[in-house]
C-alpha cells in the first residue's frame, strides 16, 4: 500500500475558510483604518533608513516616488483574493511594481509588521482620542454657559430619587461638568501615554543596525519614544487604559442622560426639548417623545460595553505579540469611540438647544418638607440646642403634616411642639422660623466651598470656564503637532526628491 503523503489534499495558504473568516475580514478593517497611518510609516521609516545612511538617497528616492505613485482608490476598492497575506504585503507589492522588489524590499529594512501594526494602532487611536476630547469640550462649554444661566434657579437636589433639599440648577449642572472635567483629565493622561512611539521595536529586540527611533518618532508626530521594545510590542495598557477612560466617561454621560429623560417625562415637566429634538407618535397625536436622549443614553452604553469587553478579551493573554490584541480586537475599540463620539455631539445639540423650566422646578424646591433641614439648623443657631434635639423637633412637625406640607403650617407646629414639651430653650419667632423654610434662603445660606450659594458657586462657574479655555489650547496644541508632523515628511520628501 503507497504510503500517504500527509500534504496530499490540503489547500495552499490560505485555505478557503480561513481566508472568508478572518484574513478577508482583516484586509477590509486595514483599508478602513490603516492605510494612511501604514503609508506615513512607508514616508517616515524611510526617510530615516537615508538619514542614517542604511540606504542610498537614489534608492529612497526612488521609494518615495513609488509612494507618492500609489492609486490609493485602487488600494482602497481591493478585493480580498488571498494572492496576499495582509495590507501590508499587498501595498509591498504595489511598491514592487513601481520601483522593483529588489528596491522595495529594502524600505522593510530594520522594521517588522509588528512595530508597524502597534504604531499604526497608537497613530489611530490617538486621533480618537483627540476626537472624543473635543467633543467633549464642546459638551463642557455647553454646560458652562447654561450653569451661568442658571445660577439663581431654584430646584430639588436629590437622594435615593426622592426629593431631599433646595439647591440651583447651576449647581447640579457644575457637579455634572466636574464629572467631565475628570474625563477630560483622565482622557488627556491617556492620550499622552498612547501618543509613545513603538516603532524601532521591529519584532520585539530592535536591530542592529544604526537606526534612530527619535527621528522616526518625530516624522509621525509621537512625543516619545515606547522605549523598551519588548513592552512596545507586547504591553496593551495603552489600550486598556484609554478603553478604561472611555468607559467612565460613558458611564457618567448615561447618568445625565438619564436625568434628562425622567426630567422631561410629563410628571416632573422639567425639560423642554426644541421641536428638532422630539419624535411624535404615528397613533397619539399628543406626543412628544425625547428619543434623541434615549439614543445618547443607548449610544453610551453601548460604548462603555465596547470598552468594558476589551479588557475581557484580553485578559489572562500573555504578554507577548498577539492576535489577541490587534486585527480582530482593534475595530472594536475604534467602533466604542466612535459611538461615544456620537453620544457626545448628539448630547452637545441638545443642551444648545434646552429648556429648563424653572418656574416647576423652583415650585418644586419649596415643597415636600425640602427646606426643613435649614429649620433644624435654625433651632441649633438660635437656642443653642443640640442638632439631635433640633432634628427630633421638626421631624415631629412633619409627621404632623405629612400629606399637607405648607411653610406657615410647618413653622406653627415647630412653635407649638416646642411650647408644650416645655423646653427650656426660648421659642424663635414665627417670621424666622418661616424665612428659614424658603428655598432661596436655603441655598443662599449654603455658602461653603463647593455649596450652591451664589458666592460659592460662582467662582466654580469662572474656573470651569478658564478651565475650558486652558484644555481647548491643550487639544490644538496636540492635534496642530500630528499636521505639523505630515508636513515635516511632505517636506523631507520633496527636498530628498529635488
């Protein structure tokens, strides 16, 4: 019996089911996001491979033309055969068609795909990171104006979502902007670390040959250097981190959101939404359906659990170059930023346009025994008694009234309970007592760093703005050094090809 060569009968690489399940799905992600982050690494690793006399000027010059001759719309209309492995080698053979595989092959000197793809990665999610920080301002301005605007107007502060003391909208709003203040922050100490540069890692040791990764580093417009090659190929924090950052951000973005919808519902009536944010019913001629807060509601959450899911798939892989954490895994992270960056926009269009109705919501301060608090503190300041005793006063007056809240009423009963358990502390009069049980005094009271009185919650409202100022430049700054850079390497290019 012939012996049966174990070969006989397998297809060639890649075999059918592997090329339509994973490689082709591959080839479409790279040509969507890759393409011009692998070509500014073509201009850059090469211009750097001449500088440092690895290749002759003719041979780079030679490259960069062929770079410059690419049909992108070619490349980006190719349809996965499998004559190719990957983006990468079929822009390495459209090279090779323009200045020759012997000419082409040495731009591959001193580099691996696996510095490419991490650098590639870091190069696109940093622009998403920019991208949803500046949306992010956009929803901080926003919230600044309207803080400003409403300063002074009176409405319940809640807890366990029951109505607990008066405070402003203004300082609702300010706890909100704080929440994205930190967003801000934690997404900006993010970007700095993404913003490293792995390649010259190669495919995990570097090189021996005399490249300078600074150059490099520059040309693609990173701040810095990934320095320990293993890390730069095998560490993934840099996407855990920002995948975590994002996350958060989301989270307190649904939380609004959330606010948002139950303030608009008929029974708070809180919020009105302009006609260009509401969606009507095709049977009840009546309604007026917030569903643009529904979708930043969904929006985010569906980003946050993107961004959750990452840290999933990635944890307890080893710390090595994986598949884990590149073709399959990178649409993911780029789909949750993209979905937060349309939470954030879409939230930013609402708030230009809300309606905060402020003559419900201050009604709404005044009632349900909200301001009793400020009566207990009125007791303490005004008889010297213990806050204990204070609180059991006035919390039999309003047991007394529960059901028929009413300020006189309430200030009576707090006279009248005090009279007849014959304590020794004098009686305030009935006119401070009342006073103390209006919401504007309430508030106007609370002035303690951080309370919503306007001496306290006015000097927050300026620092956020300055804030907001200060982090805009920060963003130009970083956005303006990613052009500055493709203008170094368009002009590096020229000069080496006049």
């Amino acid at each position: 019996m012939k012996e049966m060569n174990p070969q006989e009968g397998r297809s060639a690489f890649p075999a059918p089911i592997y090329r339509d399940t994973v490689l082709a799905q591959i080839f479409t992600d790279a040509k969507k996001y890759f393409l011009q982050p692998l070509l500014a690494i073509q201009y850059a690793h090469t211009l750097m491979l001449e500088r440092q006399g690895i290749m002759t000027r003719r041979e780079v010059a030679a490259c960069l033309r062929a770079l410059d001759g690419l049909d992108l719309e070619k490349i980006r209309n190719a349809v996965y055969d499998g004559s190719c492995e990957d983006l990468f080698f079929y822009v390495e053979r459209e090279l090779a068609a323009q200045c020759g595989a012997e000419i082409a092959g040495k731009m591959h000197t001193a580099r691996s795909r696996n510095d490419i793809d991490l650098t590639m990665y870091r190069m696109v999610l940093r622009e998403l990171l920019a991208e949803t920080m500046s949306s992010l301002l956009e929803v901080r301005k926003q919230l600044v104006q309207l803080a400003w605007t409403h300063r002074a107007s009176l409405m319940p502060a809640y807890t366990h979502n029951q109505p607990a003391q008066p405070t402003t909208l203004g300082h609702y709003l300010m706890a909100i902007l704080e929440c994205f203040e930190r967003d801000f922050e934690r997404l900006r100490e993010a970007l700095v670390r993404v913003n490293r540069s792995p390649m010259g890692a190669c495919a995990i040791t570097t090189t021996g040959f005399p490249i300078d990764r600074h150059y490099t580093a520059s040309l693609l417009g990173f701040e810095g250097l990934q320095v320990n090659s293993y890390g730069a190929i095998a560490a993934v924090d840099y996407l855990t981190e920002s995948c975590s950052v994002l996350a958060v951000c989301m989270l307190n973005l649904g939380r609004l959101a959330q606010d948002l919808l139950q303030w608009s519902s008929v029974e708070f009536g809180y919020v009105w939404l302009s006609e260009g944010y509401v969606q009507i019913s095709s049977i009840m001629p009546q309604k007026r359906n917030p569903v643009p807060l529904e979708h930043i509601r969904a929006l985010s959450s569906k980003a946050m659990t993107q961004a959750q899911a990452i840290l999933g798939c990635l944890h307890n892989t080893p710390f090595t170059d994986i598949n884990d954490s590149e073709d399959d895994l990178q649409p993911m992270v780029y789909n949750a930023f993209e979905d937060a960056g349309r939470s954030l926009k879409l939230l930013a269009g609402v708030l230009q346009e809300i309606e905060f109705l402020t003559e419900r919501m201050q009604a709404a301060a005044n009632a349900n025994f909200l301001t009793v608090t400020e009566l207990a503190d009125t007791l303490v300041r005004e008889t010297g008694m213990n806050f204990r005793t204070a609180h059991e006063i006035v919390s039999k007056a309003v047991k007394d009234l529960i059901g028929r809240y009413d300020a006189e009423k309430m200030a009576a009963s707090v006279r009248n309970i005090m009279a007849s358990d014959q304590h020794e502390f004098t009686v305030p009069e009935l006119q401070l007592l009342r006073k103390s049980l209006d919401a504007a005094h309430f508030v106007a009271v609370r002035k303690v760093a951080g309370g919503p009185a306007l001496e306290a919650l006015e000097p927050e409202i300026q620092r956020a703005r300055e804030l907001l100022n200060a982090d805009t430049r920060w963003l130009k700054q970083q956005t303006d050094g990613f052009q500055d850079a493709r203008e170094r390497v368009r002009s590096a290019t020229q000069e080496l090809l006049a």
